[in-house]
C-alpha cells in the first residue's frame, strides 16, 4: 500500500510535467495538438487522483489547498471530459500547477521529510 508521502510526491510531478509540456507552447498550440492535450489531462489526473487518495486528516491538516476543487477537476476530466473546455485546462496548467507544487513541497520539507531519511 502506498503511503501520504508517495502522494505527494505523485503531485509534485505530475504538476512538473504538466508546466514542462506547457512552458513553452501557445494556447493555440496547445488546442491544436492532441498529444500535448492528453499529456496535460494525464497529468491532471494523476494530481486528483493523488489527492483523492490523500487521507481525510492530511487534506483537513493544510485546509489552504482546495483538495475538493482538485479532486472534482479530475471527475471532471475522466467523467465530464465532453464539457471540459480546453482554455480552463489551459489556465490552470498555466496558473495553477507551479503553486500546488510549491505548495505540496513545502508540506513534504515540514511534514514528511523524515519519510525520505527513513528510506535512503
């Protein structure tokens, strides 16, 4: 079984992906080009999934993420994916990603450094 901090970690890269595969790309790139939309969503994914799989105690512990939101993007894309508008999944991969991860980080250096001591 996996652990909170493997998680976490499943998080911060997925959102690094995510800013890799958009960094240098245009909105319009990015609705032309279906490879780099399903890399996107992919990754999407795995960070809701990862939250969702986050105990109810760590996600009330750091109440300043929105796992719900996180959590309901990725229903969104697996469930909803016909409704889904390209441009919101564009701005979050824009806007969104590198906070979480800095985020995620941060609780992992606080939280769950040990985690990593404890296996090397």
């Amino acid at each position: 079984m996996r652990d909170e901090r493997q998680y976490l970690d499943d998080i911060v890269e997925a959102a690094e992906l995510i800013d890799q595969h958009v960094k240098s790309a245009s909105l319009e790139e990015f609705r032309t080009n279906m490879l780099l939309q399903r890399a996107v969503l992919f990754n999407f994914t795995i960070i809701g999934e990862a939250a969702n799989k986050l105990s109810k105690s760590t996600q009330e512990l750091y109440p300043e993420i929105d796992w719900s939101a996180i959590i309901a993007f990725r229903n969104v894309i697996v469930h909803a994916y016909h409704s889904l508008s390209l441009e919101t999944v564009w701005k979050a991969a824009k806007r969104r990603v590198i906070p979480l991860a800095e985020q995620i980080e941060a609780i992992i250096r606080h939280d769950f450094s040990q985690d990593t001591e404890e296996s090397d």
